[in-house]
C-alpha cells in the first residue's frame, strides 16, 4: 500500500520535473523552435503509438488501420474549430473526434476483429483506406486539398499533459481485469473462452480505446502542424506508428516512449544528410531488428514501484508496474 | 441428481461419425472417468460439452440452481460462466503471463470493475483488486504455487504447468472440472501427486470431476463410475470393477475374437 501511493508521488514530481526542464531549457534557449517542433512531434507519436500498443502488443490484434482513427480526430478537431476558433472549440471537438472514432471503431471492429494475424492487418487496413476516401470526397473535408489555417491552439504544454493522460489511461486500463482479459486472448484464444472471457467483446474494448487515443493524437496534429491533407493518413502513416511500436518492444509502453524518441532524434537528426536520410533510416530501423529482434526494451516496463520495494526488501501481492 | 445429462450428442467431420449418439450422465459430487482407444472420440467429446466445438445433434442440459439450462450453442465463455471448466490435452496456458495473472485472468466474469474506476484508479479498483488478490493468494497456496506465482507460466517444468492449468480451471469457481488426460507425460512421482490434487479439487473445493486418462491405475483408483467410448460409440458404463471384466471393452483394447 505505501509503495503504490510512493510510486504515484514520485511518477508525479517527475512528470512536473521534465515539464520544467523542457521549460527552463527554451527560456534559456537552449530548446529552439525546431527542437521544440521535434519534441512535439515524438510526443504526438507517443499518444498515437501507446494506443496501438494497447490494440496490437496487450490483445494481440495486429491492426494496420490507426491512421484512420488518426484522421478522424484530426478533421473533426479542423471543421469544428473553424467554427469556434478557441481553446473550448478545440476540447469539444477533441471529444467529438473520439465519440466518432469509438464509433468507428465498433462498426469496423464487429466483422474484422474475427480475423486473425495478417487478414486482421489487411482487413483494417481496408477499413483506414475507405475513411481516408470517404473524407477526400466529402465538401465539409475540402476533398483532396485538405484544410488549412487551423488556429494554432495546442503548443507544447499541451500536448506534454496530453501524453501524461493517455499514458496513464493506458497503463491503468491493461493493469486491470480488462488487461487481464486481452492479454489472455492475446496468449490463447480458446484458453481464454474456456476461463469464461468473451474474446469478441474484449477485443473490441482494447479497439475502441485505441482508436480514442488514436482521434486524441490526431486532434492535437492538427492544430498543431495547422494543415492537413487526406493524404497524411495514408497506409505510410500506419505503418511509421507500427514502427514505432515493434521497435521499441510490443507490448512495452516504455518500449514505445524509447522507440519515440529515438526515431524523432534521428529523424530530425539525420535531416541535413538530405537524400540519404531515408537509406541511413531504414539501415538504423534494420540494424535494430537484427541485433534486439523483440524490440528495443522486449516486454521490460520501468516500475518505480518495483524498484521501491526492492529496495525496502518487502514484497508486495498486488501488480508490480505501475509506468507514468 | 443428474447435474448434467446429454443424450444422444452426435458430431460428424464430414463422414466421419467423432461421436455419435453419446448419452451419459453426472451427477453432483461425482468422479467420472471416460477411457477407450486413442481416436475414440474422448476430446471430441469434452469440446462438445464447453462449448469449443459445435454439435451436429443432440442435447446437453445442465441442472442449476434457476433450473436446467441448455448449453449446446453457447459461446464457450458463457458456458465456463455456468460452471463447467475444463483442462487441455497439449497443455494451454497464457505462457507470457505470470502465474497469479493467469489464475486471475481466469477469474474476470467473477466480479465486475467499472472502467472509470480502473482508468482512473479510484478507491473501488482497490477493493476489487485487493478481493482478487486474496482469491488468488488462496488458490495459489492450495495448489502449492506460491513459490513460482511471479514467474512466466510458460517457462514451468511440465509436471507444474499442469497443476497451474488446473489451479487455473479451479480459479474460474467452477461446478464441474473436465480433465484432459493430465497424468499425460508425468514421472510416477508427479502422477502420485496429481492423484492428490484431484482428491483435493472434490474434498476441498466440492468440485465434480470428469477425467479423460489412459493410466489405467489412476482411473481405476480414482473413479466411481467410468464410461468407455470406441470409435465414438458409448460401449459400456459401469464402475471400475465392472469396467475390468466387460468383454466389449476387452475386445475394444485388446481386439475382436478375445474370449476372457
């Protein structure tokens, strides 16, 4: 008991600590604008990845259609903030980009999650094509040409709480019955029925949430980079978050922070090389697949918890992680 | 009392008869134990019951406390939720998962946890999940699993994944216990053992059991009543002693044309 709440208040002042280190570094200066532009870009990657861990590493469904969410969220947060160009317009249409991407992904969910393994992976994919169609023929998307002039309304503070809270949301959500539940699925199907867990049931629960963080992450894209295009959702824009999520450890949250960060470091990084950016990219991407096949970090999962009560040298009976 | 009846289940593969019209009997508090030839139809017959596959015919009633309740066509989920759990042959358990995460994911339809409360961990996740705990620190010392409850169940010696697999069936408070041949590759040592975990599971946890075994000294030590399935026929019941001496199952072990 005292460790649990010891770990709260410690992931807690850290959370506020790297606030202010982010902070002080740009009032000094030395976080620029284009560092800053990086930071916010891993932290969007963060929300958007976590999600498909949740959908992919917790209950096992290989999905390749998060970039569909993604646009929901993120053309609902455009047309409506054009309307209520304001901090409120941007929250409400944050919730309205859930509510439809949980939609969404009920009515997806239903026929595909059946699937299994790669007809999963083709028929979502599928499913992210036809809403990235659907919304280059609408006239409320502007169609191909996508919208532009979005209000600039979340900057980096912004979308650092935003990271925090979906982590949080995750992290608890597969430390509980319900990730009790997708995890046994993910481990064996038929095992899992014949404890009594309803495997179409909590496989869509973990699809579902994915997609709310999924719409969180696309949201915040855009009104941050303020102009978006059908076209950024396309199955190159699954497949990077899928990147991100087999590199860092599926199944690892803290895999997916680590995978992140390292991608946008040596994405921004490797900027100045020009056209051999791509080639050292995808060279780095295989190197790491060949040397730590399961990912960077595997199944590992920072425990501040875990660590407290190494320390303190007593066990204790409840679940040793708690991340975030 | 009959706790669960089934009469005449059938189950085709094409033209294959796997079972064909099966009627047998449990009642409350009993040992059963199905024995025959390998392809009898024995594991044919337990995916019928919970529900893992389908029947062609027949009925499975099972007797409750509301009344009886007709489990062919249920999901295999919600027949576990009516009380009939069960163990696999190629042993099946959540081998990435700890061991108490195991027994717990087995315990999900006993309780239920409100989203808002695990996303946002307020003070009835807590309750609920110190209520879990305690089952499951229970059970995992029934089961003498204590020692290795932290550990990845899939990286257990044999003989232990098996008692996790029944510690694991057990979790989901069940009415009935369908064993698949679990004395199936265990040194004496570990049979003698899994003898006693079965004593266990009727004494302590009040369970009837259905056992599928080929170790005849179990079988004949453990069971009350035993049926013997050939070739997906039901060709004889009876209790152990009648079992050794029925001349159909004679000819169906050792052959036709054995005259005892």
């Amino acid at each position: 008991m005292q460790a649990k709440w010891k770990a709260a208040l410690i992931w807690l002042v850290l959370a506020v600590a790297g606030f202010y280190l982010i902070n002080e570094l740009i009032v000094v200066g030395v976080i620029n604008a284009f560092i800053e532009n990086m930071l916010v870009t891993i932290g969007i990657n963060i929300i958007l990845a976590t999600g498909l861990n949740l959908i992919i590493g917790f209950s096992g469904q290989f999905s390749l259609g998060h970039a569909g969410f993604m646009a929901i969220g993120a053309y609902a947060t455009a047309i409506i903030t054009q309307q209520i160009s304001n901090t409120l317009g941007f929250y409400l249409s944050l919730g309205v980009g859930m509510v439809i991407a949980m939609l969404v992904a009920v009515v997806i969910g239903i026929p595909t999650l059946r699937l299994r393994g790669d007809y999963l992976a083709i028929a979502t994919m599928g499913a992210a094509e036809i809403i990235r169609v659907v919304i280059n023929n609408l006239k409320i998307t502007n169609g191909a040409a996508g919208m532009y002039n979005i209000p600039a309304l979340a900057n980096w503070p912004t979308v650092y709480v935003f990271v925090c809270l979906t982590t949080l949301m995750i992290v608890n959500f597969a430390r509980s019955r319900a990730g009790r539940a997708i995890q046994a699925i993910r481990e064996d199907e038929i095992a899992a029925e014949a404890v009594g867990i309803n495997p179409t049931k909590w496989k869509l629960a973990a699809f579902v949430m994915g997609a709310a963080t999924a719409a969180i992450g696309g949201s915040l894209h855009a009104v941050y980079i303020q102009t978006i295009a059908p076209s950024d959702f396309g199955i190159m824009q699954s497949i990077s978050l899928l990147i991100i999520v087999v590199l860092g450890g599926v199944g690892s949250i803290t895999g997916t922070f680590v995978a992140a960060i390292v991608l946008g470091v040596l994405d921004t990084a490797l900027q100045q090389f020009g056209a051999l950016r791509m080639v050292i990219y995808a060279l780095a991407l295989i190197l790491i697949m060949v040397f730590k096949p399961s990912g960077l970090l595997g199944r590992y999962e920072v425990s501040i918890k875990g660590l407290l009560e190494r320390k303190g040298g007593h066990h204790g009976t409840t679940d040793s992680h708690e991340v975030e | 009392m009959a706790l669960l009846t089934v009469t005449k289940l059938s189950k085709q593969f094409g033209g294959l008869d796997a079972v064909a019209d099966v009627d047998m009997h449990v009642d409350a508090g009993e040992l059963v134990a199905l024995i025959g030839p390998n392809g009898a139809g024995k594991t044919t017959l337990f995916n019928l019951l919970t529900g893992v596959t389908p029947a062609t015919s027949g009925k499975v009633t099972l007797t409750t406390a509301s009344g009886k309740v007709a489990l062919l066509g249920k999901r295999p989920s919600d027949i576990a939720k009516l009380g009939l759990a069960r163990t696999f042959q190629n042993i099946r358990l959540f081998s990435k998962l700890s061991v108490r995460d195991n027994l717990q994911a087995a315990m999900t339809h006993r309780y239920h946890e409100n989203f808002f409360a695990e996303i946002l961990r307020l003070p009835a996740y807590y309750k609920k999940e110190a209520l879990v705990g305690g089952w499951t620190d229970a059970l995992l010392r029934e089961f003498d699993l204590t020692a290795v409850a932290d550990l990845d169940a899939g990286n257990l010696p044999y003989g232990t994944q098996r008692r996790v697999e029944i510690a694991r069936a057990a979790a989901t408070a069940p009415r009935i216990i369908f064993l698949d041949e679990p004395a199936a590759g265990m040194n004496p040592e570990e049979t003698a053992g899994l003898r006693e975990l079965i004593e266990k599971l009727r004494t302590d946890f009040q369970l009837t059991v259905v056992l599928i075994e080929h170790d005849m000294s179990l079988v004949m030590n453990l069971a009350e009543r035993i049926y013997v399935l050939d070739h997906g026929k039901m060709i004889a019941e009876g209790t152990p002693a009648q079992i050794q001496k029925d001349p159909a199952v004679i000819a169906a072990y050792l052959g036709g044309g054995v005259h005892a």
